[in-house]
C-alpha cells in the first residue's frame, strides 16, 4: 500500500554531505541505467559525449533560454546554430526553420498548432464537425494531447503486416476538415520508419500539412543512411513533409530536455509562435508553449554537436547498428523468440507465439531488469544504446533462462504494458 503520510515542510540548514548521502540512499534501489539495465529514458553515444554534456549543462545551469534574445546573444547564437545544424542534416530547403523545445511533445504542439492555424488560413471546413489529425496507430499520444488540448479529432490507421501505416487506410480516413497527416520515423512501439514518400504523397495530393515524427531517428536516421543501413528517407527530401519533430535529448546524445522542430517554410514557425498584444507589459512572443527553460540544455546540445560532429555521429551510427545486429541475432537464437519487426534504426520489438512473454518480462524484471513492454501484439521492447553493449551477453543469458523458465512451469502474466 503506497504511503499516504504528507511530508511536513523541511526545517532547513541541512549540509550538502547529508543531503547527498539521503540522495543516494533514497536512489539506491533505482534502475542502473549505466548499466544498461532499462530499455529507455537515457541514450548515450560514449562516455566521452556524455561527460561534454553534462559540463556544458553545469556551466550555463542558471541561464534562461526565455531571454536569449535579450540577455544571453552568446546563447542565442548557439540555439540559431543547433538548429541550422538539423535543417542541414534533414534536408530542409532554404527557407527552412527550426525551433528547440522541452521535449518531443512540446515540438509536436508546436507542430500542431502551426497545421491548424494553416488549415484555417487556407481550407473552408464543414463547421458541424472538428478538425481532425489522421495518423497511425503507433503514432505516439503526444498528438492526442495535442488534440486534446486544440479540440481536436484523433483518427488512426492499421498497420501493414510489416508494422507500417497501411498507406490506402490512412489516405480513407482523410476528409475536408483534416488539418495534419502523421507517419513515424520510426515508430515507437516496433521501430520501423513508415513510408513516408508514399504517405507524403497522398498528404500533397489532398493539400494536407503532412508531419514526421521523427523523436526517435531525427539525430540519428540520417547518419544510418549515410553508412549505408538502407535506412529509409523521410526527410524534407520528400516534397510533402511540411514539419519534423526530431529530439536531441535521444540520439542527438543531449542531456534533457532538448528537442527541436523544423519547418519546411518560415510562415509555418510563424503560425506556431505564441504572440500577445495586449499585456501591461507589452508584446508577449515565445517560441515554444514553455516559458522559462533552461539555457543550459541549449549550450549543452551545441557542445555535443560539436564534440561529436560528423566523424562521431557517423562512429556512433557504425556502433549502434553492430549492437543492434547482435541483439537481434542473440534474440532470435533464442527458441520461440522472433522479432515482430525488423529494427529500422535502434529500437527492437520481439515476442513469442509458443509461451507468454510477459512471463519472461517478470523473470527478467527480477533479475534486475526494466523491460519495456508492448501490447499488440504482446512484446518486449528496447530502445538501444550504447550502454546497453557491456551488457549485451548478460542480458542475453538471463533472457535464455528466463525463457526457459517460463516454458518449463508454463507461466502466465497478467501485467499490463505501460509506458
């Protein structure tokens, strides 16, 4: 039973070396992510990147990313500069704008928010009946929060049996009053890029604003195609693609929170910014649906940028796709285990029609793992980095037993997959 004691306020004084030791003992239990002991929440390039990071994060710890503009110019430049860095790697054409957000919800808001306004500008629509955003299934429930917020109509289309938008699906559920298209690249759930020429093209020819949700693969997709993955486009190179949300604070390799969204024309930033005229203290323009927000994360992404560049982003794409092929060939050596889709960049999704495999995730769970999990179909999900290597034949050999375990007492799970 969860303790429901309020905690009085602290009567302060308390030194740093108490308050680290509470910490650490307060922390003591949770998931060790250097040891790539949980499926998701932190990515890592090496260890190198990491440490470049976090000392540019420390440096600008108290500057307001708000007032850049106006207060902090050297910061300011260094935001204009990620973002030139994404619109160059995604292809985007002159005239292409970029704005760096708290995350990859706030850079689908944004991104949202500046279909709806073009929808209103450009389009009548049947006034009995709202807006509405046609995407896949797998399409990630930020843009149900951004529906929800905009009053907005949510509708999601199958899959293909390789995981992808059935293209033909998702082009019925277009009307007059949609105002956004949505594919993933790639996926949350399974990990695959959807076909994002054919889904652009449909998007073009019913003049709807077509946004790629890129969170996962926008730092990183590119440098797999580079090497020659045959990791697919999805970029601004196809013609459709109006926005693109792609998070640094993933395999950008920046600390949090850091995520950008790119614009194919400048009017669509102008259509996402916030502006009010009629404050006492005058005009009031943000960028972002956020306020204040950290500076640091804005210098701490620039100084990854340019620690890595094109030699480590490139290095970085060499290794994760190495781990990610002995993953899944340790995976499926295992009996009765089988990929439910081939990863298109670092995420795996893999399950099993012979036992339950949320049986194995609770075997796994007590052998100090925290496995991500999926439910249609019922899987285990991973979303790779490079602290999941050192791990890898360990992971591997408690995955073995406890599949063998669950296939010799026949177990059952009732858990739920949560996010």
């Amino acid at each position: 039973m969860a303790d429901t004691t309020r905690a009085a306020f602290p009567k302060g004084d308390r030194p740093w070396s108490d308050l680290e030791r509470e910490m650490r003992q307060r922390t003591s239990d949770d998931a060790d992510w250097r040891a790539g002991r949980t499926a998701i929440f932190f990515f890592m390039a090496d260890q190198e990147a990491y440490e470049v990071g976090k000392r540019a994060f420390m440096a600008f710890f108290s500057e307001n990313a708000l007032g850049a503009a106006r207060a902090y110019p050297g910061l300011a430049a260094m935001e204009r500069e990620v973002l030139d860095y994404g619109l160059d790697l995604l292809s985007a054409p002159e005239g292409g704008r970029g704005v760096f957000t708290t995350g990859g919800t706030e850079s689908i808001l944004l991104a949202t928010k500046a279909a709806r306004e073009r929808h209103r500008a450009l389009k009548s629509h049947n006034p009995g009946a709202p807006l509405n955003i046609v995407m896949p299934v797998t399409g990630h429930p930020a843009f149900d929060k951004a529906a929800i917020l905009m009053d907005v109509e949510v509708r999601r289309a199958p899959l293909d049996p390789d995981r992808r938008v059935n293209v033909e699906a998702l082009r019925n559920l277009i009307d007059e009053n949609t105002m956004m298209v949505v594919a993933s690249a790639p996926c949350f759930p399974h990990g695959v890029i959807d076909p994002i020429g054919e889904v652009s093209a449909v998007a073009e020819a019913a003049g709807v604003w077509m946004h790629v949700d890129a969170c996962v693969g926008g730092w990183i997709a590119p440098w797999f195609e580079r090497i020659g993955r045959g990791t697919p486009v999805f970029d601004f190179r196809h013609s459709g693609v109006r926005s693109i949300s792609a998070d640094l604070h993933k395999f950008g390799f920046a600390p949090k929170p850091s995520s950008t969204v790119f614009f194919r024309e400048g009017e669509d930033l102008d259509r996402s910014t916030f502006r009010l005229g009629y404050w006492p203290s005058g005009m009031y323009t943000t960028a972002t649906m956020s306020g204040s927000r950290p500076g640091a994360a804005v210098a701490a992404a620039w100084a990854v940028i340019n620690h890595l560049g094109v030699e480590g982003y490139t290095r970085a794409a060499r290794n994760l796709s190495a781990m990610v092929d002995r993953y899944v060939e340790g995976i499926t050596a295992i009996e009765g285990l089988e990929l439910w889709a081939k990863p298109d960049v670092t995420i795996i999704n893999f399950g099993s029609n012979a036992f339950d495999i949320y049986a194995v995730a609770e075997q796994m769970r007590a052998k100090k793992w925290i496995p991500g999990l999926t439910s249609a179909p019922r899987g285990m999900h991973t979303m790779l980095s490079m602290q999941h290597e050192p791990a890898r034949e360990q992971y591997l050999a408690d995955l073995r037993e406890s599949v063998a375990a669950v296939r010799a007492a026949k177990s059952k799970s009732d858990l739920t997959a949560t996010y």
